[in-house]
C-alpha cells in the first residue's frame, strides 16, 4: 500500500545468510521461496495487475518466510529427524556392503554406495555442528545479524532489489558452511555418476549383483522424490504468498515464536483510521476517499487517492467503514492485515521501518 503523503524507499528484508545449498536426501535444507515467488509474481503480476508496492510486500513475507524455514530446519526435531534419517541409509548401506562381498558388479556399484553414505555422514556431522553452535550461543540464528554488513545491488528489467551479504571476517562457522555447500555440489555430481554406472551396467547387474544393484536404484529414487517434492513446495508456497498472503501470516504467526515480532499493546498505539468513500451527489466516486482517525479527541483527516486506496497485503480495496492501521512511515494497511504482520515481524513490509525504534531495518 503506498503511504497517503509520500512513499518512503522500500527494501526487502535482510537475506539468510547461510550458504547451505538444498540436498536431495536431506531433510533439513531449504527451498528457494523467494525464487519462486519473483517467478510466480512475474507470471501472475501482469495478470492480476499487481502494484509495485504490493510486489515488494510479497517479496517481504517470501524472505520471512525462508528466515523462518531456517529456524525450523534447526529445530531439535527436524535435527533428530535428519540425523537418524541419514543414520538408517548409513546402516542399510552398510549391511549391504556386507551381505553383498560375493557380488561382482561390472560396474564399481561399491564405490558408489561408499561414496554415497560418506556424504551423508559429513552432511549429519555439519547440521550436528552448526545445531551445537546455535544452542551454546542461545541466539536464533534470524537475529544472529553480523556486524559487519557489505551491500549487494542487483538490478532486473521490471524492479530493483536490495540484499546485504554479511562479511565472511570473523565468521567462526564459515568453514562449515563451505563444506556443506561444497558436500551438496559433490552430492549432485555423485548422483550424475551413480545414474551413469547404473546405466552403463544395464540388466547383467540384476543377476550379477542384486543386492547393490537394488539399493543403488533406492538411494538414486529417493533423491529423485526429495528434490520433486521440495521443487513442489516451493511452488506450492510461491503461489500462496502471491495469491493469498493472508493465510501464510496466520500460518507463521501459528507456528512461529513472535520473538521478533511487536506486542498487542505496541500495536495498539499505532493510529487507526475509518475509510469513507467520497461521494458526489448519489454516485459513490472509488477515485479517492478519506481517512478518519476513530480513537483521537481530534480528528485527524487524510485524503486517499485511487492507487492508494487498497491494502497491498490481501489486495482488497477499501470499502466504505474499513478499519485501517497508519504506521510511523504513513505506510497504511488494512487492520486485520497488518496487525498479524506486526505481530511477526515489527517492520513495515513495504520500506522495513522498524516502528518499535523508527529506522529502517536495512540502514546500517
């Protein structure tokens, strides 16, 4: 929504930082929601007519929303979970490198599953590492901001956008990170090798090494499955924060800690307006309309214009009586939108002024 005086400059909130690339086995990874959001808004953005503004705010809630993902990917269940999901592949495997001795593949079968079950190994002890230095530090890693911050500008044909990537000094994790990332590029790689010799071996390996041969196509399989389903997923949520972001607020305000979000109370204090269309004789004019504080001794008034008069949350135009929130950077929303907003994250989803402090989220 843009403001009723003047637009206040917007940028994306700030981008996580971890490096870590989505593995196919692993269930703690990441799904490029902020990629699919930008495809689908550019799909659906000359269809539906989006604004600039409710673009940015879509942008906003697909960075939140990979924040959040980050968090739970470290969570101490979907941890566990990873960690013994990749500890039973480690222990079939093993038991068919066992049973298997007898066999012998056309094709080094072997070398393949042993190479497969070492990166999982080395995948389980990094996520094991990085949980470990998340919990002593007592910190979630969403406010684990570094303080050195180094801007990026990258600039496309239809919008502009604004990241920081953190310095990589002082980074106590950093190598960590590049062997997880340089793991999940071997993975890749590996798996191009395994579907390679599997091929090459063709229908001999079924009868001169079926044991190998069966667990090769399992272990390939899944990967296949994992990666389709994350692919879904995130075209999935793509598509929900581009067409109904109403509904993934109140999914993240459900399952997510308000840890960096403003309180009831806080929100409370901001301003709250009435809507009242302008009407000129019995014809109700959409082309602009009026802004009545409701809980002022003085009524304060702003006059709306057409481009303004929609809330960029859920789209929705303001009707006549509309309950709206003004924050401190004249930014205004519906109430019921923004307020859920609030309560996850305290900054204005179109120019991330924090209205707790009153500076922008991404001056440094």
């Amino acid at each position: 929504m843009q403001n009723s005086t003047e637009s206040s400059p917007a940028s994306p909130g700030p981008v996580d930082p971890v490096p870590f690339l989505p593995q196919s086995r692993h269930v703690a990874r990441r799904v490029p929601l902020r990629t699919a959001t930008r495809f689908f808004r550019r799909a659906s953005g000359r269809r539906l007519m989006l604004g600039e503004a409710s673009v940015r705010v879509r942008e906003a809630a697909a960075a939140e929303v990979e924040e959040r993902q980050s968090e739970w990917a470290y969570s101490r269940p979907v941890v566990a979970v990873d960690v013994l999901w990749n500890t039973a592949f480690l222990v079939i495997g093993a038991s068919v490198l066992w049973r298997s001795a007898a066999e012998e593949p056309s094709v080094p079968l072997r070398t393949w599953i042993l190479g497969y079950l070492v990166q999982g190994m080395i995948h389980s002890l990094c996520v094991l590492v990085e949980f470990r230095r998340r919990m002593t530090s007592g910190t979630n890693f969403s406010s684990n901001v570094p303080n050195h911050v180094e801007w990026s500008f990258t600039s496309e044909s239809d919008q502009e956008f604004y990241y920081y990537e953190p310095s990589l000094q002082g980074d106590e994790n950093c190598i960590i990170k590049y062997i997880e990332s340089a793991n999940t590029m071997l993975s890749f790689i590996w798996w191009t090798v395994g579907v390679y010799w599997v091929t090459l071996g063709g229908q001999s390996l079924t009868t001169d090494a079926p044991q190998l041969y069966w667990v090769s196509i399992a272990f390939l399989s899944f990967d296949v499955v994992i990666v389709l389903i994350c692919v879904a997923v995130a075209c999935l949520i793509g598509i929900a924060v581009c067409c109904c972001l109403p509904c993934i607020l109140a999914l993240l305000y459900a399952v997510t800690d308000q840890v960096e979000g403003a309180t009831k109370e806080e929100i409370d204090q901001l301003p709250k307006y009435k809507f009242r269309i302008i009407k000129e004789g019995d014809i109700e004019e959409s082309s602009r309309g009026i802004m009545i504080e409701s809980e002022s001794e003085t009524a304060t008034e702003h006059v709306v214009a057409l481009e303004d008069a929609e809330c960029c949350i859920c789209l929705s135009p303001y009707d006549d009586g509309a309950e709206i929130r003004e924050l401190p950077c004249n930014h205004h929303f519906h109430c019921a939108c923004i307020d859920k907003w609030l309560l996850i994250n305290a900054t204005c989803p179109l120019c991330k002024l924090d209205i707790l402090v009153g500076n922008h989220h991404h001056e440094v």
